[in-house]
C-alpha cells in the first residue's frame, strides 16, 4: 500500500512543484501598484461628487485623469474595462469604475471603489426624496417639474437619437431589432424583458450559429440574468419587493443608464403602482441634475415608495447584479470577451433595449409634453444638444427650472 501511495504523492508534488515555479515570475515581475487603493477611492468620491454629463462624460474623465494624466491605469486595462462593461450588463460608467478598483487591488477594490462612485450621488437624490415628499405639494416645486420634466423628454429624444446611430449603426437587422422593440414599448407602455434578450438570441443564431460557436459556455454569463428574471413573487414586506424588482432591472441594464428607464416606468408605474406618471418623470429629471450615473435615480424612487430604507434597498438591487457581472467575468474576460458569438448577442441586445428608450420616450413625452410651452422647452432643449455636446446638461435643466417658475407662478399658463 505504501509503495503505491508514495509514487502518486511524488508525482502530486512534483506537479504542484512545476505549478508553483510557472506562477512565480509573474508574482515576482507584477509591480506594485504606482498609487494607493486610498487614493483611487478619493478620486471615485470626487467624481461621483462632481463629475456631471453622463455615462459618456463619465468614462472620458476616467481615461483622461487616471490613464493619461495620473497614469494609474494602463491604457489596454482601460480599453478591456470598457469591453467588459459594454458586453455584461450594468450601466457603464459604474461598472467601468468597479473594474478600474479590480485592476491592482481585486474584490476588496472593485467594492471600495464602485462603492465610492454611487455614494455622493446616491446621498444627493436622498436629500432630494426628502425635499420632494416634504414640498412637493408646493406650487413652486410643481412649477420646477412643470419645465424640469419637458426638458427631461428632449434631453432623453437626443440621447437615445445618439445611441441609435452608435449602436445600430447601418446594420438592417439591428434596425429591424430596434424599430419593433421601440413600437412594442410606444404601443403597450411596458418593457418586455423577453422580446429584448430575443433581439441578442436572434443576432447571435444569425451572424454566428451556435452550431459553429465554440463559446457556448461563455455566453452563459449573459444568460445569467435570466434567473433574475423570474416573476415577482408577492413578498410579506414591500422592501422585499422593491428589492426583487430593482434586481431584476437592474440585470438589463446594458451600455447608458438610461436603458434602465423603460423598465422601471414598465414596473414602477403601471405594474405595481409604486409612482404616478409625474412622478416618475420628476424621478428620471433628479438624476439628470445630479453628477455621477443617471442609474442612481433608482434611490429617488426608492425614497418615495419606502423613505430612506426604500432607497438603500433600491439602489443595492439595482448596483449589485452590475458590481457581481463585473467581478465574476473579469478573470476570463480576456479569454472570451472578444468571440464573435458574445458579440453578436451583446450588439442584438443592446439594439433592443435603445428601441426600449426610444418607445419610453414616446410613453414619457405624451405624458409631459401637454402644451405650447411644453413642446417649445423639449424641442428647444433637443435643438441645442443636437447641435452641441459641450453645453451642460445639468444648465439647460435648471433655466427650464426657471422657465417652469415663471409661466406657473407669473400666471402665464
């Protein structure tokens, strides 16, 4: 028995030996980071705390300051966060920030970091919950909203008019995709989770069938969010609902946050009758005058169904599956990030949920958009963003603030 034993203990540690020796130059030759895990949590607060613009102007600063400038981050780690957060799903900026903290400091700083993003403006839209259910009553807070929300329709109409012409591009069948999602939206005012993973199914089995594919197994991370979506189930605390709800959106939420919008006002409003229409329009308005990413306006609605502990648990359902897709790929991202088949799918779904925003704005605009005044401030505020990307968003929502202020209250409505 002992002379059987005693070869495969040999060979056993003679394997682990050659493991060990291949490992170690890589420990040995991996410099120590050029900046502290401190630091990148600071340089997160500070950019969630100010960085306004959006999802776009969100990923830009991060390459400008900590690639270019700081050169904490190297440019093809930069480039690999990126791919890796337009192919999983979870809004960009946020998932680009976590795996920015994973890069030389793993788990403890993907969580630190991404932590650090959210917060600022999870507390901002927190003060303005408490704010809008203590004045909202107020004249002079629905005058804000009476110009905010119009402003809010053509802010969206031009985003969604951007992302259609990145995403889509020329491609006839992605433009097929997102034509009868954006109807489908318009027409029955719901999202259908379904019908947009149907969209990434149908690219994949037509550009590259499965039968050819030999990366059946990686797609199963964006098969994932499947089991997310299982059907709400009546919860004794209505936390729990929430929480099971924002999980769930939060899984479909692929490239801009605001692919998020169609499925929470599917839900929100008229699935569970959580928020009126005005006020979810006064939702998605608070997260465009905020800095950090357009997703947090999760917590403003949170607030309102359930105060403070609405919002903590709203906010963790939507950012954990975007904070779980980013850790558990990253390891094997370079391996399979980049195969056709993965591709295919992600491109047929991203098509999908813009066709999703399309048909919300739709849905939205007809809901808002209720008189002369209203059309001028949403077709004025298209105009200037389809013109210029460098005028603010946040300053063209706080003139139609004003604007909203002086037609309620000055008696010229």
């Amino acid at each position: 028995m002992e002379r059987a034993v005693t070869p495969f203990l040999a060979q056993l540690l003679s394997v682990a030996y050659n493991k060990t020796c291949a490992f170690l130059p890589e420990i040995m030759n991996k410099e120590k980071p050029s900046y502290s895990l401190r630091e990148l949590i600071l340089y997160a607060l500070k950019l969630g705390a100010a960085g306004f613009g959006g999802p776009v102007a969100l990923v830009g600063y991060m390459f400008r300051d900590l690639v270019e400038k700081r050169k904490w981050i190297s440019e093809a780690d930069y480039k690999e966060g990126m791919a890796l957060a337009q192919v999983a799903p979870g809004p960009l900026a946020s998932q680009l920030a976590i795996y920015l903290g994973y890069v030389d400091y793993k788990i403890l700083g993907a969580t630190l970091v991404g932590i650090a993003f959210v917060l600022p403006s999870f507390l901002m839209v927190v003060l303005l919950g408490w704010l809008y259910t203590r004045y909202g009553g107020s004249s002079w807070m629905q005058a804000v909203f009476y110009g905010v929300g119009a402003c809010v329709i053509g802010n969206i109409a031009i985003s969604s008019y951007r992302l259609a012409l990145k995403t889509v591009g020329k491609n006839k069948l992605l433009w097929t995709i997102y034509i009868v999602v954006a109807v489908f939206t318009a027409v029955t005012e719901s999202e259908n989770i379904y019908l947009i993973l149907a969209g990434g199914f149908l690219v994949w089995f037509i550009q590259n069938p499965p039968f050819r594919s030999k990366t059946m197994n990686a797609l199963g991370l964006l098969a994932m969010p499947l089991v997310v979506n299982a059907p709400l189930t009546t919860h004794p605390h209505v936390l729990g609902d929430i929480f099971l709800y924002f999980a769930k959106a939060g899984s479909f939420v692929f490239g801009s946050g605001l692919a998020i919008i169609p499925f929470l006002y599917g839900g929100v409003v008229n699935e569970h009758h959580w928020l009126n229409n005005q006020q979810f329009l006064d939702a998605v308005a608070v997260a465009m005058i905020t800095p950090g990413p357009v997703v947090i306006t999760v917590g403003f609605i949170g607030y309102l169904i359930a105060g403070f502990p609405g919002a903590c648990v709203a906010a963790l359902g939507t950012f954990l599956p975007c904070y779980l897709f980013t850790i558990i790929p990253a390891p094997y991202f370079k391996k399979y990030g980049k195969k056709p088949a993965i591709l295919s799918f992600v491109n047929g779904i991203t098509a999908a949920a813009v066709g999703a925003i399309t048909g919300a704005v739709i849905v939205l605009g007809r809901k808002s958009i209720i008189d002369i005044p209203t059309v001028l401030i949403a077709a004025v505020t298209a105009f200037i963003l389809w013109k210029s990307k460098k005028v603010p968003e946040p300053v063209l929502i706080l003139i139609a603030a004003l604007i909203g202020l002086i037609i309620k209250l000055g008696g010229l409505a």
